[in-house]
C-alpha cells in the first residue's frame, strides 16, 4: 500500500498525476477517432512540427505552449490547404510538411538561436517537472476534448463512415474536420510536455487501438479507451517513480505491454469463434 | 409502370443545368429535364459521364454554374456500399439513425420517434432481424438495403441511388426492387444511376449523359441504337442485330 500512497504524497507526483488524468481522458476520447479516421501519422507528425516553434519560444519571449500551439495549428492548416484539391495524398502532405517543420527547427536552433533547451523538451518531455501553464493546458483540453466528443461525435461518426455522402445527410462535414485536426493539435500540444513529442501516440493512438481490438461499439470504445490511457499512465508514472525511469517511456512501454496482451487475447482460440461469426 | 398522371406539379426540375468542379470546365452541360411524383428515371452514362456530377448537384454541393435546379421536399442519396468503411463501429440500426442526424440539434441525443422509425425503416427493407449487427458485417445486398432505410428515415422526396443493384444477391436485388416501386407508389421521385441498360428500361424514364444530356425521355423511345452510340461512344456493344445493347465498362478506379 505504501508503494501507492507514498509517491501521492509528493507536490510533483500529485502534480503529474493531475495531468496525465487529464491528458487520458483528452488523449484517451479523441484517440478512438485518430484510430477511427486513420489520423495516427497526423497526430504524430504534429507533435514533431511544434519544433520550430518551440526553438524560437524562448528568444522571443513566448510561453513554449503558445508557440507550440501555434507551429501545430499552423501544421494542421497547411495540411488542409495542401489536400484540399486532392493532388497530394494526405499522408505524402503529412510527410512533406513534417519534414519542413523539422528541418527549418534544425537550422533555427543550430544557427540561428543556438538553442538546445527546446530540443530537450521537444524529444522526452517532463512530465515530473511541470509548470502551472502545463497542467492548466491538460485540464483545458481535457474539457474542450469532453465536450467536442459529446457535441461532434455524430458529424465525426458519419464523416469517417462514409465522406462522400456525408454532407447529403446534413452534417457540417467540413467544418467537422477542421474543428478535429485543431483540437487534435491542441492536444498534442498538451501531451508534449508530459511525453514528449516521439511519444505522443502514447496517450493518443496506443489505448484507443487496444479499446478497438476490445469492444466494438462507439460508446464502450471510447470509454475503454480513455480508462486504459488512464490505467496505463497512472501505473507508468508509479514505475518512473519507485524505478527510477523516465516517466514518458515508462507510460509507453505499459502502453505497449497492454496492447500486445489485449491482441493475443483478441487472437486467442476461444475467442476466434466469436470474430469469424462477425466477419462472416 | 407509367407514372400516376394525377400529380402534374413536377417535384425535380432542371433547366439548363452546368456543373463544375472548382474553375475548371463544367463536366456536366446543358442537362435540362423535370420529373413528376411517382417517377422513376434511369440515369445512363459511362464512368465520367457526369452521373456522380448530376446527383452532387442534385444536393447542392455544387453550385450550378448556369441553369437552375428545383426540387420539392428533400433529397437523399444513396451511395455503393463499398464506398464506406465497413470497419467503423456502427450497427446497421446506427447507420439507419443518420438518416436523422440533420434534424437532429447538436446537444442532443437522437430522439426516441427517429429511433422508432429507423427500427421500422429497417424492418421495411427486411432487416428487422438484424437491427443490431454490425454494419460491416452484413452482405452487401443488406448493406443496401440499409442504406435505402436510411434514406427512408430521411424522409426525402427524392432519392439518389448510385447503382443499387451492383454487386448485390438476387434476394436483396427482389427486396431492394419491391421496396423501390413501393417508394414509387409513394410519390418519391427516383433517380437510380446504372450501367445496365436491360434494367434501366424498367423505370419510367432514362436521362442518357454524356458530359452533356443526350436524351430524356420513356425508355422505349429514348434508348435507340443512336442515343445509346451516342452515350457510350465505342464502348457500347449491340446485340440481336441491335436491339439489345450492352455498355462495356472499364473501371479504371
């Protein structure tokens, strides 16, 4: 018991507690529709294209959130732009932008700012030595991700379900999309601090795409999910603690134990009845 | 099969009808036709022939760029099912349900009545069964079908079906056209885009596209060994000294 109650005690823990909470349930309700939508290598390449942003933040004087927050929607933006006429397919587009934001980040801090501070943070993230700005982010995201999920979970069902023939049924199709890759980027900007920006499918892919290989309806798929991001962070937190570990990793590393118990289960021979009545 | 002479209002009209895509060249001209309760036309045309254009006009995704389209009631349209992912997490009872979505407010759950009736609709195109199975799931004759009750939980006036009987087993194929002259007698207004030309003499009128409107008019009048050249171009292939004719297609996507 004191392996649980004594690290709650700590400020710090209680702290990165809060937030990765928080961040499970942001990362954990629109991760289902990163998986859904198959948005995995956008929601990772976000995370990297921060990093011009993050490199200028701290010579101009910004808060790095907001400079993240802005290289990610900018991101998000072009993206549309570039895929709105429909000659470069969205992943080359991701892949193309990716490579850009990381590139001018390279050259923006090794000539230009000679900068190392926003590499750090860019790459591991902190999440056992957060500020107030961190932690308020999470809890923001983690509200504006409830009450999304609650007001768009329709337009975005019948989007990804079928785009063609989803504005003839009267839903904001477009301005759906939109609403969902900016709050995508807000989110991640959010988790970069906790995990860094090579782990944000942590808390954003990994527990919506065990939930899929669990459950097959939309209300227990997003509810499994945001348990199993909540579960894992918690108990990867407690690992980086008594271990010694970098929290980041040791979240992903449960993360990655969890789906490939829930894939052998998925897999498993009594169950394998039950899947081939479905695809039949 | 004529349609009921009592309802002369026209509840489809279109005149003079362009369409684009963005600034570049219309790929549909000149379509001029109107359709009255109850009709069902068959829409005729290889693939780029302006068939997919025509029905995202019909819906108002794109502005015509001249001419006007008028319709009473709303629309509906009712895609191939393989268009859609059939990997989603959705229920056939769910896919019905979207069919209330636009009359449904955005802080709010779907209400009881639509539920009510897309359990019915279901029921309707003989899905009653399975309500609850996955979408994904069904063969692709239900899954028509499904996509039929949704358009009936709609409501419209007037549908748009994008070749309902491609790919479908001959028992969904007798339920899907039972249900299709029940909408009829109705007073719904059909368009059914098809490559089959034996089928399309069954409906009430053809509409023949080629980029522009070849024809309109009763089947038996309309689909000549001209028009249908005209049509198809090369890929058309007359048989029985041409009285039957066949539209070769290549799908090239």
């Amino acid at each position: 018991m004191r392996w649980l109650t004594d690290p709650l005690s700590a400020p710090f823990m209680q702290r990165a507690l809060l937030t990765a909470l928080a961040l499970s349930i942001a990362g954990g309700l629109l991760g289902v529709w990163i998986v859904l939508r198959r948005l995995a290598f956008f929601a990772h390449a976000v995370g990297s294209a921060t990093f011009p942003g993050l490199v200028v933040a701290g010579p101009w004087g910004i808060a790095p959130q907001l400079a993240a927050l802005v290289a990610g929607l900018g991101f998000a933006g072009l993206l549309t732009r570039v895929t709105r006429s429909g000659a470069t397919s969205s992943d080359a587009a991701t892949g193309l932008l990716l490579a850009g934001a990381l590139a001018l980040g390279s050259v923006l801090a090794s000539d230009v700012y000679r900068s190392g501070a926003g590499v750090d943070r860019l790459l591991f993230g902190t999440l056992l030595g957060l500020g107030d700005a961190d932690v308020w982010l999470a809890l923001a995201v983690a509200l504006v991700a409830a009450a999304a999920t609650a007001a768009l979970a329709r337009t975005w069902l019948a989007t990804g379900f079928d785009p063609a023939a989803a504005r003839a049924l009267g839903v904001p199709a477009g301005r759906g999309d939109w609403l969902l890759l900016a709050l995508l980027a807000a989110t991640v900007v959010a988790v970069l601090p906790a995990v860094g920006a090579l782990l944000v499918s942590t808390l954003l892919v990994v527990p919506a795409a065990t939930a899929r290989l669990l459950t097959s309806s939309l209300g227990s798929l997003l509810a499994t999910s945001v348990a199993l991001a909540a579960a894992e962070s918690v108990t990867g937190l407690l690992l980086a603690y008594h271990l010694d570990l970098p929290p980041g990793p040791a979240i992903a590393l449960v993360g990655g134990a969890v789906f490939a118990l829930a894939a052998l289960a998925a897999a498993a021979p009594w169950r394998r009845g039950a899947r081939a009545r479905v695809a039949a | 099969m004529s349609a009921p002479a009592r309802e002369p209002a026209a509840r489809l009209e279109v005149a003079g009808l362009a369409a684009a895509y963005g600034a570049s060249a219309p790929a549909l001209r000149e379509v001029t036709f109107a359709a009255h309760a109850g009709q069902a036309i068959a829409v005729l045309g290889s693939n780029g022939g302006g068939k997919t254009t025509l029905f995202r006009a019909l819906l108002g995704e794109l502005p015509p760029v001249t001419g006007t389209v008028a319709i009473a009631g709303t629309t509906a349209y009712v895609p191939q099912t393989e268009r859609s992912r059939l990997d989603f997490p959705v229920s056939a009872l769910d896919v019905a349900l979207m069919g209330a979505y636009a009359r449904t407010r955005w802080y709010r759950r779907v209400a009881a009545a639509d539920r009510a009736l897309a359990r019915a609709a279901l029921e309707r195109v003989g899905l009653g069964e399975q309500v609850a199975e996955r979408f994904g799931a069904l063969s692709g004759g239900q899954r028509q079908r499904v996509l039929v009750a949704r358009a009936l939980v709609q409501d419209a006036a007037v549908l748009l079906l994008d070749e309902p009987f491609a790919g479908v087993d001959a028992m969904s194929e007798d339920a899907i056209m039972r249900i299709l002259d029940e909408l009829r007698a109705e007073g719904r207004v059909l368009l059914i885009a098809t490559h089959d030309i034996e089928q399309a003499r069954r409906w009430d009128r053809v509409l023949c596209l080629r980029g522009e409107q070849i024809a309109y008019g009763p089947p038996a009048q309309t689909l000549t060994t001209a028009v249908l050249e005209a049509t198809y171009g090369a890929e058309i292939v007359l048989l029985d000294d041409g009285t039957r004719a066949v539209a070769v297609q290549h799908h090239a996507h």
